[in-house]
C-alpha cells in the first residue's frame, strides 16, 4: 500500500507539472502577442506572415457550415500583417489567408477565443497569383474594335451596323448596357471554354454556342447582334484563346491600403443553387433606423417565385413564395434556350412574377416591382377610358406591376398597374407617393402610386398615374400641347421625348423625380411633376459630355446633385444648379455640359481604347444620404461590378471596398442601415447581395448561393 500510494502521489505531482507547464505555455504565448491584438471571446487573431515576413493588407476569412445558413468573415491586415476577427457567432470555422500575390493558404480549424498565427503562401508563379484577381483585369485584354471602323459602312461595307457611329457606342454594348448587365465578363467560368461546351473548329463558334445556352439566351443573342456579330464572336474567341495559351493580364490589383483595411466583411448564403438574386431591402430609405436588426428581403427576378429572407441576427434564410393573381401569367420557364453546360437541357429557372427590385416603408413592409397578372392591361387603362391618365396617354400593356408583402400578417398585396415597372423609390411627401420606372425599355411614361389613397380606398385604379416626358421646348415655364418625338420642334407647343426611366429617384428638396435612361449617350432625366402630374408635369433631359456615355443606375443626394455609373468608365455627378439653360429650344438634352462632372473608375481601361475610362461596368451608384458606413453623409456608393467590390468616393478619390470571396462578386444595389446609432461604427453597415445570374461561374461552381454581404467600417484593422 505504501508503495502504491507513493506511486500515486508521484503521477499526481508529474501531472500537477505539466499542467502548470502548459499554462505557462500559454500565459507565455499570449504574453508574446502584441498587445494591439486583444482578443475576446468572440474574437480571432493574430498575425499573418510569409517567407518574405508580415503580409499587409491580405484578407483573412473565417468560414463556418455549423451555423443555420453558410457563414463567413472576412478582414484585412495592417501594416504589420496583425488582424482581429471580431464577433465570431459561436461555431467551429476554417480559417485561411488569400491576397494578391499569394495562393490561398492551408485552411486552420479553430473556434473563436484564440490567438491563430497564420502562414501565408507566396504564390509560386504569375498565373497563380492571377487566379484570384478581379474581372477587369482579365476582361481589359479584350480587343476593341479600331476607331477606324466607326461609323459602321453595314454588310456591304466594313461590316459594323451603320447604327453604331464610334469604337465608344461598341464599348458600350459590351459593358452595362448589354453584355455585362447580368454578369461580370473576366471570372473563371467566363474567361475559359470548358472541353463540355462541345467541339468547336473555332473558339468564335464556341462562343457562339456559348452564349445560347440557358434561359438568357434572347438577350444575349440580341446584344450580339449589335455588335457585327461574326466580329464579336471572333474577338471573344480570340481573348479565351489568349488566355487559354497562357497569357495573363497586363495590370494587376493593389492589395487594400488606408480606410479599405478597416473594412469587416460579413457574408451568409440564401435562397438556393439555382437562383439568382437582383436587389435586398432591410431598411426605409427615407429613414435607415427603421427596421434596425430586422430581417432583409430579396427580389429573386427571373428565377424563382420564391423571396428570400434573411435574419442576420439567427442566421437563418427562409422563403416565401410570391403569388400572382393570373394562374395563367407567363413565366420564364417557357423561355427559348439551349442546354446549359452546368444544368443541361431543363430550364432552371420558373418565375411568373419577374420580382426586380424591392423597398422598404416606414412600418418595414417590402414593396415590390412584381407581375401579377398577364401583361395584356384592363379597358381602364386603355384609349376611352376616364381614368385621367388614360385620356392623356393610355396603355395596352404592362409586363410588370407592384406588391407589398406584410411580415405581420405573412400576406402578400398585389397591384394592378397600367405602367410596367422596374425600380421603384416612395418620395418624402404626404401622401407617401411610390414613383416607378419602367426600365430599360417601355412606352414613355413615368408612373406612380398614392400610397395613403390606395391604403385608405383599396382603389388601385384611382390611386395610380402616368405621365408622359414633355419637355418645355417653348421656354414659358408650364406644359401645353406638344410635338411627337418624330416631329420637329414647333415655337408654339412642347415636345414629348421617347425615354424611360431606368433608375428612379426624388430630390428630397423640391420633390422632382429623377432617373437614368439607358442608350448612347443616354441621358439623365427630371420630372417636375407640379401639382396634377398627368397633365402638369415636365421634363428635362440632360447627356452626359464625352468622354462619359451609358448612364445606368443612379441615385440622388441631400443637397439635389444626381449621381450615375456610366459604361465609360466613370462616376457621372450631375448638378442641376450650374446649368445656364434649363428650357426652350435648344434645351434638347446637350445643354448643360457645365453641370457634369466625371470621375474615372479604380481599374485598367481596354488596351485598344485611347479615351478616358475604365473598363469597370459599374452596374449602380446609390448614395449614403445618412452616413449609414461611416464614410459620412452624401458620399456615392457605386457598384464596382468588375472590380470585386463597392467604390465609395470621397474627397474625389475612389476608396475600394473589394470583396475577395467568393472571386467574381457582383452586385445591383446597395442598402445602408443604421442598426444602432450609439454602437459606433458596429451599429452601422452597407448590406448588398451577390446579383450575378450565374452564380456557378464561381468559385464553388454549382454549389454555390447566392449570398448577403455585409460591409462595416473600423476605424482601425484591429478595433472590436
């Protein structure tokens, strides 16, 4: 027994030894980091470091699948390679480094609480490294038909359409008025033609098959047709072939630098493989406390009925179906197509409601831009009816209408409207009036809703309007009988324009309604609705100066100055106040250079192309009326749709807010929020989702979701 007890007592002590060892150890270990890096319980971090010493400005990502819906987060190193992941939910996750002129490294196991020192992988070649760079890069090296060829001389001549006048009306086509509206042209699954597509004698018809596969198939055949169609199919040919052989891009990315690596990156899947994403709503545009750490709404277009929702404080997705009130409305399953190299023969996609793009009211209901019926419009709409607007301008037809879906009550409101709509926005006026566009094309009209009367009388015919764009071309100051579009001017009477609002907004200082409308050059818009719109209300069109062309998504700030991303290559800031001219004759859309002023998108231009620009295809520009980021109030926000990332413009430079993975982000719109206005910089954040149409051009492939990407700002990389 002694001797036993003698034995035990030792394992005892052996034991006792060790384990103070250990927590020395660790006391030692945390004693070593530097004090900067404080982690808590919820916390990561630690220092990144490579053969070549502490890797700055690289991204370290913390990936989770045991939470509710796929989650992960994302932040940049410092100047010293430190890094603090905060407000990690309680999960195990892999944690890696990516960063230009890296390769990812090996994925670490851990759970929050711990100090992770990481090992970065210098990447061993250039084509490595250029793996992870974003679509710009790749896209930039496509040749641009020469200047020379412009204006087209047709089929008989040089081949390019008589229709497009310069190499920029071509660049155009390729950017966000055509090619890359729906997707970034430079990802992985774009800038390469997988052995499955088919056998091809030439890469031009492989891009020929290429582009008719899946439901898209319509609009992609006729953007090409615009082109001079056998040169475009050659000239992307002979990029993938490029690339193919081996040449790689001749810019390359800047790692994050300044304010761009305080940036904390939050991201969780929704909606399925399948699906597609357009826009997210989680907040009143008017006021960003509304519906603070409530859940976020998706408008899913093309591809499903159903509308994703997403609450970030549960991390959970969900969905609810969308109903039309036709059974016999279309539905984008009946679209022409061929087979997809990634889903085959049978369409993936089965929407009736084609729901584009959603906003929030004051009591955190989303609106929608829905069908809900068949696109054919009710006798109320049309010629003879009494309906005021009617007898100004009637309508045969509608392809898409509105609906309000009630969180409350889980019900669903739909809205029968004679004007298609596309965008929507509610104005800051009395009767909460909801102003609409129609989109890229349509019948010329700008419509809207009077929310309070359709919520008192249920009356959705009496509670709507529409209003043709008549510009006072006479100069006296108010709307009398017009010209058509095809007339020409007379001194007596206005002059109506064939436009369509793309992008929609309202000054919040006189109540006029402005918008984008899409072409070349294309122009912005001004409604001045005055005090009956149907029959008072005026229009002003302004296009952009050269170098600036394609105006797509805009939006309005404070102070009245209208903000677009144009296919050139810049941010176009309009200001309405210097123009010298605002009506008459020569008020015709070229008046006012002087209010214009352009800013050149972050990335390399096309080698072909001497003009001034980026081949950045910015999708949107949405400002941040109420300093939802931190960037402060009225600073444009535009979609760097080519670059990976949000482009916030302050102090006239472009602060980059890259998103690193998934590679080939690519988003429509942007939400700013304000969750808690004492918490700092962690009570606000910009949300956006991933609204590429093909998600499986990825990395992840068919795997993927579409995913809610969450961007906060800090005032430091290491603050918590």
């Amino acid at each position: 027994m002694k001797t036993t007890r003698g034995l035990h007592l030792a394992m005892v002590a052996v034991g006792i030894a060790t384990l103070l060892a250990g927590s020395q150890a660790r006391l030692s270990a945390q004693q070593s980091t530097d004090p900067a890096i404080r982690i808590g319980d919820k916390d990561l971090g630690g220092v990144v470091t490579s053969a070549a010493g502490p890797e700055a400005g690289v991204w370290v990502i913390a990936e989770t699948m045991d939470l509710p819906t796929k989650f992960a987060k994302i932040v940049v190193t410092d100047d010293r390679g430190r890094y603090v992941l905060p407000d990690l939910p309680k999960a195990n996750y892999s944690v890696w480094v990516r960063g230009y002129g890296l390769v990812d490294s090996p994925k670490v196991r851990t759970a929050p609480g711990r100090v992770l020192n990481l090992k970065a992988v210098i990447a061993p070649s250039a084509a490595a490294a250029a793996e992870y760079y974003p679509a710009i890069y790749w896209y930039s090296m496509l040749k641009i038909p020469d200047k020379s060829l412009f204006p087209g001389t047709g089929p008989t001549g040089n081949g390019m359409p008589v229709t497009l006048t310069s190499q920029a009306q071509w660049v155009n086509t390729v950017k966000t008025t055509g090619c890359m509206s729906c997707h970034a042209l430079g990802t992985k699954g774009t800038r390469t033609i997988p052995k499955e597509l088919g056998e091809f004698k030439t890469s031009a018809e492989a891009w020929q098959r290429r582009i008719m596969s899946g439901q898209a198939m319509l609009q992609m055949v006729t953007v090409i047709g615009r082109l001079d169609t056998e040169r475009a199919l050659k000239l992307f040919g002979d990029w993938t072939d490029r690339i193919a052989a081996g040449e790689l891009p001749f810019a390359q990315p800047s790692r994050p630098q300044g304010a761009e690596r305080n940036v904390v990156l939050t991201l969780w899947d929704w909606s399925h493989p399948t699906a597609y994403l357009h826009d997210l709503i989680g907040t009143d545009r008017r006021n960003p406390s509304v519906n603070a750490n409530g859940k976020f709404y998706g408008s899913a277009e093309e591809s499903t009925d159903y509308v994703p929702i997403l609450d970030p404080v549960s991390h959970t997705a969900k969905e609810v179906k969308h109903p039309v009130r036709d059974p016999n409305t279309p539905s984008s399953k009946a679209a022409g197509m061929a087979p997809s190299l990634y889903w085959g023969a049978d369409p993936i996609w089965d929407s009736q409601t084609s729901n584009h793009n959603p906003m929030m009211d004051e009591k955190g209901r989303p609106w929608f831009t829905a069908r809900v019926r068949s696109p054919a419009n009710p006798d109320f709409c049309k010629k003879g009816s009494n309906h005021p607007s009617a007898k100004v301008f009637p309508l045969e037809q509608s392809n898409r209408h509105l609906s309000m879906y009630d969180p409350a009550t889980g019900k669903f409101t739909l809205i029968s409207t004679c004007f298609p709509t596309h965008h929507l926005i509610f104005a800051e006026d009395a009767n909460n009036t909801l102003w609409t566009s129609a989109g890229v094309t349509g019948p010329g009209v700008v419509g809207w809703l009077n929310r309070k009367m359709f919520e008192e009388t249920g009356d959705e015919g009496k509670s709507q309007g529409w209003t043709p764009f008549i510009l006072d071309t006479n100069g006296n100051g108010r709307r009398d009988e017009y010209v058509e579009p095809n007339q020409p001017l007379d001194p007596a009477k206005d002059k109506r324009v064939m436009v369509n609002l793309y992008s929609v907004a309202v000054n919040p200082l006189d109540g006029s309604v402005w918008g984008t409308s899409l072409g070349f050059p294309g122009h912005v818009v001004r409604v001045d609705p005055g005090s009956n719109p149907t029959e008072t209300a005026l229009t002003e069109i302004y296009e952009p100066p050269f170098p600036g062309y394609g105006p797509r998504g805009g939006d309005i700030d404070r102070n009245g100055v209208f903000w677009a991303s144009l296919a050139s290559g810049h941010v176009g800031s309009f200001d309405r106040r210097k123009c010298k001219v605002l009506n008459g004759p020569d008020a015709t859309g070229k008046h006012c250079p002087e209010g214009w002023t352009l800013y050149q998108f972050p990335g390399p231009q096309f080698r072909d192309v001497t003009d001034p620009g980026s081949a950045e295809a910015s999708y949107y520009t949405w400002v941040d009326q109420f300093d939802t980021f931190g960037l402060g109030k009225n600073v444009p926000i535009a979609t760097g749709n080519m670059n990976d990332a949000l482009l916030a413009l302050v102090d006239r430079k472009f602060i980059t807010l890259r998103v690193p993975y998934l590679v080939g982000y690519f988003t429509k719109w942007v939400e700013g929020r304000i969750d808690d206005p004492n918490a700092g910089w962690r009570g606000k954040a910009l949300w956006t989702t991933y609204s590429t149409r093909t998600m499986f051009h990825l990395e992840g492939g068919k795997e993927n979701r579409p995913k809610v990407v969450r961007f906060q700002l800090r005032p430091d990389p290491l603050a918590r």
